[in-house]
C-alpha cells in the first residue's frame, strides 16, 4: 500500500478527496499504528484519493493547551496551519477525537478553518453511500460488542450515533454501558491526564471504566480514540480480562469485515 503525500500530489498540480491527519499516536505508538493502516486500507479499498502530510505533520498542540501551555499550543497551531493554508487544504480527516477537536473548534479562532471529520462519521458516511460493502457472516456477526463514548467525540461535539451506525454494519449485538452517550465516563487521559500519575487518593478511573465494560458481557470494546484504546486496554487487563475481551477500533472493526 502506497500512500502519497500532499507534497507529491501538490508537485503534480492535483488535489486530492481528503488529508488524513494520522497524529501523534497514530505515527508513534505501534499499537495506534494498527489503527492508522487500517484506515489507509479502508480508504484505499473504497478509491478515496487521500494524501497524508508525512513529515511535514507535526502535534496539533492538544496536550500542550490542556496541560496549561498556551503559547507552546498557538506556536505549534501556527506552524500547521501555515503548511495546511499553503497546500490548500479543505478537508481533513482524523481517527484521533483530540486532534478532531482541536482543529474542527480551536483552529479557526486563529485562521484555520477547515471541513474537519472525525473517521467515525467518515466511515459511516462511506457505508450509506455504499462505497464500504460489508462481508456476509463476518467476524463480528452474533457477537456482543460495547461501545466507549470517547469525551471528545462525544460530549464535547455531540457525536454519539455515527459510531454506533457503523458498529451495527457489523450485525453484532450493542450492548450499551451503564454509563455512556452524554453521561459517558472517561477512561481517564483527557485533559492531559494521559501523560501524569492520578493525584493521590483518586482511583485510576481507567479500572473503573474498564470493570464497567468488562460487566456488560462483551466480548468486544470498540473504541473511537488512540487515547482510550491505551487506557482501556490497560482496564482490561486490570480486571484480569484480557484474553476473553479485546479492545478495537472501529476502523480495525471495519477492515476485517469489508468486501
């Protein structure tokens, strides 16, 4: 699988559907790189002319602003929007709902404003328009699966349907958490908590989170955000459950079930 940068189809004077921003997570950690090849695959199967910036991507400046460094965040937004504006940019799609945030609300106020998509509401839109066929008897059919409403995509941009509608394209069982949609819990690394110890006497609210998916019987906990991947992976493994129930993206979902 090739995948072009802006840079080349810039070169060749062409413009391409989509910039998909891969992120920090999804370029570092090896098991958010899961994550990014099987959204490249899913949208080099459909035809989707995408480029990815390579690198010329740099953090969008989420964790520097949440943890209280104003100035290292608009340094940083700067730098991107400046390379984003000089390759004309439009659409940008992202599998990370902190770095969905930050350019779809944050980035505007200082001159960036572009059509951001998180890649949950891309696929879903991929699978109406019947541009993703999904296989007959897949790997998930019958199967319980329990969906985290990760806070950035869901309490703070109201985005609580699109993941379940592609979660359904599996015709596996929904089974929902005590706590989700807007009374969601966090698996506990927003706010640049991911990076830091809890303050003493707290309780790691990823165990939390992670016995409460464990509860529901799934088998499965999808997943929107690399962040909560890592925090519920380990909740998982603290509930001692780690070989029974397994924590995926839904673009790793979808990947293993399209035609």
């Amino acid at each position: 699988m090739q995948i072009k940068t802006m840079a080349e189809y810039f070169a060749n004077g062409e413009t391409p559907e989509v910039l998909f921003w891969v992120g920090c997570a999804g370029s570092f950690d090896q098991r958010a790189q899961k994550i990014t090849r099987a959204f490249a695959e899913i949208l080099t199967k459909t035809g989707i002319q995408f480029a990815i910036l390579g690198k010329e991507e740099a953090c969008t400046g989420d964790p520097a602003r949440r943890a209280g460094n104003e100035f290292l965040f608009q340094m940083m937004a700067y730098n991107n929007i400046q390379v984003l504006n000089n390759y004309g940019v439009k659409t940008i799609v992202t599998a990370c709902p902190h770095c969905f945030n930050t350019f779809k609300n944050e980035y505007p106020q200082l001159g960036g404003t572009y059509e951001v998509i998180h890649h949950a509401t891309y696929l879903q839109q991929l699978i109406d328009g019947g541009r993703i066929k999904m296989k007959e008897g897949g790997t998930f059919k019958g199967k319980k699966i329990t969906y985290h409403d990760s806070c950035y995509l869901g309490r703070a941009n109201g985005i609580y349907e699109a993941p379940r509608q592609v979660l359904e394209s599996l015709d596996a069982e929904l089974v929902e958490m005590k706590r989700c949609r807007s009374k969601g819990l966090c698996c506990g690394a927003g706010g640049a908590q991911m990076f830091k110890e809890e303050e003493k006497g707290s309780t790691r609210i990823n165990f939390e989170r992670g016995h409460e998916a464990v509860s529901t019987g799934a088998s499965v906990i999808a997943s929107n955000c690399p962040f909560c991947m890592t925090m519920l992976t380990d909740g998982v493994k603290e509930a001692g459950k780690e070989e029974e129930v397994k924590v995926l993206d839904i673009a790793e979902m979808i990947a293993q079930n399209m035609q």
